[in-house]
C-alpha cells in the first residue's frame, strides 16, 4: 500500500463548505468528507496512457520541454482525460507530444507506481507515414534504432523498463503483453516486480 500523501483539500467541489479527514461508515481508510453536505471526496491513483511510435526498425521519442525532467527523452504519454479511452489517451497523447498519427494499436504493458499513486498503460502503435513534430510538451523529436536509444537520457524508470521489454520481444519475434509494479523502496532505490 502506498504511503505517498495527497494534498490536504480543505473545501468541498459541490457546496464550497470546510472538509474534515475522517473515515466514512463502511469505509478503511481516512477520506475527505464535507462537513456541510457529506459528500465523499476520493482521491484514486491517476491512469497514464502512453504509446510506443514505430515506424520500421525505429521508435518515436519525445525530449520532454516541461517538468518533471525537462530535456529528457520520454515516449509519448500523458495523464488520461475524462470521457476517453486509454488507446483514445495514448493517440491524443502522441499528437499533442510529437504531432504524430498513430495506427494499428494494441495494448502492449500495464505498470503500477504505488509509490505515486499512477497506473501506466502503454500501446505499441505505427506513426503514420513516418512524420512527426515537437508539440509543445516537446522541445524535439527523434526516431531512433535500438542501438540509438538513449538510456542514460531517459526521463523516468517506466519508459526505460517498456523499452527494455519492447526490444526484448522485437528481437524474439514476439510481442507479449507485459505486466509489473515499478516503485521506490525505503532507501528510495527503484525496484522492478514483473508478473
């Protein structure tokens, strides 16, 4: 279970009145209850889409032009919206990151980062005719063949644990679906568990 903690809320989205910390009726955990109309308010782990752009033997990679870890490479991915579906993310995604089209999608990896509350779930998809642009997330955009990847530039573990995979499986003629928790441990090293 996580330890990380949200940010306090101190007012109601639906009334404006004061909420207070406590546990509902029913409930185990501590949740922020308006003390005014009693609505519940949930604060659940955010859902991250992302893709992995090829386009022949290559990838598609983003240099990142905002915080966290601006200047470093990442696939394109971003927080899900309202109302979407996690291809539909991991598409909007991809265009808003590096202007690129994506086709033929499918699920490729799914991992959870307890340790800040975000479940990734990233897609293998084509860029469409090869063409991509920095968006304004990005400060540039690259395809790269295996050998060209820059490991010591990417910008989180879960990019570099889906690109390690990714080419694992290219080289053995087979694309599974993958699964894992990727968190940091009490000494704040990172820790992979794949299933």
């Amino acid at each position: 279970m996580s330890t990380t903690q949200h940010p306090p809320l101190k007012y109601c989205s639906q009334c404006g009145a004061k909420v207070a910390l406590r546990t509902p009726e029913g409930d185990h955990l501590p949740r922020y209850v308006c003390i005014s109309c009693n609505l519940i308010h949930y604060q659940n782990p955010k859902v991250v889409a992302g893709c992995i752009p090829e386009w022949g033997d290559k990838l598609l990679l983003c240099r990142r032009a905002i915080e966290p870890r601006r200047g470093y490479w990442t696939l394109p991915a971003g927080f899900m919206e309202n109302r979407e579906t996690t291809a539909q993310a991991a598409a909007r995604e991809s265009m808003e990151e590096a202007n690129a089209s994506l086709e033929n999608m499918s699920l490729y990896a799914l991992f959870n980062l307890p340790h800040i509350s975000q479940v990734y779930i990233m897609f293998r998809g084509e860029l469409r005719d090869g063409k991509a642009s920095p968006g304004q997330e990005s400060l540039e955009v690259a395809l790269f063949a295996e050998e060209e990847i820059p490991w010591d530039e990417l910008a989180f573990p879960v990019i570099h644990e889906t690109l390690q995979l990714y080419f694992v499986d290219r080289r053995g003629g087979y694309f599974a679906t993958h699964m894992g928790d990727i968190y940091r441990d009490e000494n704040q090293q990172i820790k992979i568990v794949r299933y």
